[in-house]
C-alpha cells in the first residue's frame, strides 16, 4: 500500500511537472529595443547587386531564438491566407512611413493555419524571436510558432 502511494505521489509531481514546461514565459519587448540596428552596405554574389545587411545590438542577439512577447497592429501580408506582419504602427497611420523602417515590423507564422485578423487589430503576440542578419531577402524579425496572448 505504501508503494502505491508513493507512485501516486510521484505521478502527480511528474504531471504537475510537465503542466509547467509547456507554459513558457515569454519575454515581454518593446519596440524601441528592436529599433537598435544599423545597416551595412553588402555586395551579394547571391543578387549580384549591393544589399543592405541589418546589424543587431547585443541586447537583439540575446533575443534571439528566446520566447518574447509585443504588442501591436496586425496588418495582412496577401489578401489570402494567413500571412500577417505585427507592425509598430497601424496600416491606416501609413505604418511604414515618416520614421519606421524594416525595424517596425515582425513576420509572424501562426501555430495555427485558419487564423483570420482584422487589420489594424491590436494585440499582444508570443512566439520564438528569429533574426535575419544573412543575405535573405525578406523581414528582419520572425516570430515562430506565434500566438496571440488574451
């Protein structure tokens, strides 16, 4: 009897355990941490043609691969699909205007496949930060595996 309790015991731990690993704490970021980059003039042999490479801070770095979470503007990428940029700024405001750059927004690639937004929804987004600093074309900071935090 005294087994028995002590493997029920252990299971509960065990479960409890794992409850807690599948909600990851994600790091909370502002957009200003994200705006600290550089552009440096390249020549490619891949386009044939001078690109410019985005240089991250080390406090970017850190960020990559890790779990963050930012708040923001959704804004669709192609009328179909679920293809969505989390932006600094809202579309109707002109968002990549004025003073934003490639800096003001991230690629997000939903958990989900039939996630459909408004644009210029507001919300807090969580996902695994990626950082494009090589010669592909394309946005600069990827939120893997996104979801949207309630």
């Amino acid at each position: 009897m005294l087994k028995n309790l002590h493997f029920f015991f252990l299971l509960l731990l065990l479960c409890s355990f794992n409850k807690h690993n599948n909600n990851v704490i994600a790091d909370e970021i502002s957009w200003e941490t994200l705006s600290n980059i550089t552009l440096q003039e390249i020549w490619s042999d891949k386009y044939e043609m001078k690109i410019k490479k985005p240089v991250f801070d080390a406090a970017i770095k850190k960020l990559n691969g890790k779990m963050i979470s930012i708040t923001g503007f959704l804004i669709p990428v192609t009328t179909y699909g679920n293809d969505y940029v989390i932006s600094a700024n809202p579309y109707s405001g002109c968002y990549f205007c004025g003073n934003a750059g490639i800096e003001s927004i991230i690629e997000l690639k939903f958990e989900g496949n039939n996630i459909r937004y408004k644009i210029d929804r507001f919300i807090m987004v969580q996902g695994k930060l990626i950082l494009n600093s090589g010669e592909d074309l394309g946005f600069i900071y990827t939120l893997q595996n996104a979801k949207e935090l309630k």
